[in-house]
C-alpha cells in the first residue's frame, strides 16, 4: 500500500484536489477574507516551584509572550501559557529558557501538556484579530485571572451526521458559551491539536474568567449538550490556574 503522502504514478489522477490550507473568515466587502497565519499555543506545567518570581523575570528578560499560573491542584506547581506563530519557536527559544534557567531544576508535568493552533470557522467578521490578536488579549487580560484548559476528543459518531446535523448540535453548544460570554462569566480559547497532541485528541479549550465558580459552573452545563453527553470520547487532563504574571508583546 502506498504511502498517504507519496506522489502518484504518472498518469495517475489523484481523487483530492491539493488542499488551500489558508484559514477563511467571513465575507469583508464582498470577499473572503483568506489569511495564511495562525497562532500555536503551548501549555507546559511544572512542580516543585517555591517561587515563580525568578521564573517570570526569565521569561521577560528573554522577552517569551506567555502567560504564568499558578497550579490550584499542586501549591509547588506552575504553568506556561505561551504562543507563537513560528512552531519552532517552542523547539527553539522557549526550550533554551527551560533548559538555560531556573526552570531547569523544576519537575515537568508531560501528562498536563497541551499543544494547539487556532483555526477559523468560515464566518469570523475579523479573521487576523480571531486568528492572531483574540487569543492573546483573552490569556492575557489582567481582569480575569483565572483559566481552566483541557483537551477533548469527539466520537467518531460525530463525523459521520449529516452537516445539518452537526450544526444544530454546535449550535446548542456554542449557545450556552455564549450565554456565560454575554453575562461576563467567562471567555474561551479554543485551539485545533489534531496531528499535534500525544494523545490524538482534536481540541485544546481554554476557559478564561474573573472567578473561579463560573467556569466550573461552564463546565457542568456543557455536560448536558448533547455534544458532550453523546458525542465527546474523552475530556481532560485538566489544568486549573490563576495567572500570576502575564507578558505580551501585542
């Protein structure tokens, strides 16, 4: 059997037109809005801090955009929430910073990494600031400190209902969300980790909000859609974290 990427033989004709990779937005002045970026996030816990201050002094001096918390489940624990549109900035600078500085001497947390890139839907009014300014203003934001962030996979099921289907049953998801959104409960970050999570889960959702209880309280309202009862595989690890420093470059 040949391989998914090899070329086909000559006079072969491929079934799969070469795929546009570009991310699409909604229509502005009556064209598609097309961006060839995205933004990847990486969330990296640690044990074993009694002190975060030195770690964030490191991660400003080597200007890294991140986002530091500190872990609810571990008192010695803390996070990295950092982002870049250049993957190899993880396998590159980030990893000098951990390896190079204090963070050195920290215990890594594997199970709690979480790894994703934000995609577009096909009808964002503004696709550069979803794409590349959103995610970092809603990390970010100094009012509300508080994140909950977890992956998830759906069923194959889910793949396999009609379009219509499926969005009705998003639909009724994105609505609760919404509800919480409108009432200044809590933000979302929701990123794509197809090919890019260990444990080949689809989504990385980061909850972000002012107080604790109405993110839990997000959660448990999600449970009853019909998306999560019927058609969610798996859900967590989950990270709890209240920022304790922030830096962005934007």
């Amino acid at each position: 059997m040949a391989h998914p990427t090899e070329t086909p033989s000559h006079g072969a004709k491929n079934a799969f037109p070469v795929p546009d990779l570009r991310e699409r937005g909604g229509p502005l002045n009556g064209q598609p809005q097309l961006l060839d970026r995205r933004l990847f996030v990486q969330l990296l816990a640690f044990g074993g801090c009694r002190d975060w201050r030195p770690m964030a002094h490191e991660l400003e001096q080597a200007r890294v955009e991140s986002v530091l918390y500190e872990d609810l489940s571990d008192p010695r624990g803390i996070a990295i929430l950092s982002f870049s549109e250049d993957p190899s900035f993880f396998t590159g600078k980030l990893r000098t910073v951990l390896n190079e500085t204090t963070f050195a001497a920290l215990i890594p947390k594997p199970e709690l990494t979480m790894t994703g890139r934000t995609y577009a839907l096909g009808y964002e009014p503004n696709l550069e600031e979803w794409l590349l300014n959103r995610p970092r203003k809603t990390a970010s934001n100094p009012e509300t400190p508080w994140a909950v962030w977890y992956p998830l996979r759906r069923t194959g099921a889910f793949q396999t209902l009609a379009h219509e289907e499926q969005g009705r049953i998003l639909k009724e998801h994105s609505q609760i969300g919404r509800s919480f959104s409108e009432g200044g409960f809590a933000s979302d970050i929701r990123l794509s980790c197809a090919g890019l999570d260990k444990n080949d889960n689809d989504f990385v959702i980061g909850l972000i909000g002012r107080e604790l209880h109405p993110l839990s309280a997000l959660v448990e309202a999600m449970r009853k859609t019909v998306q999560t009862s019927t058609y969610i595989q798996n859900m967590g690890p989950f990270f709890i974290g209240r920022a304790a420093w922030r830096w962005s470059a934007k």
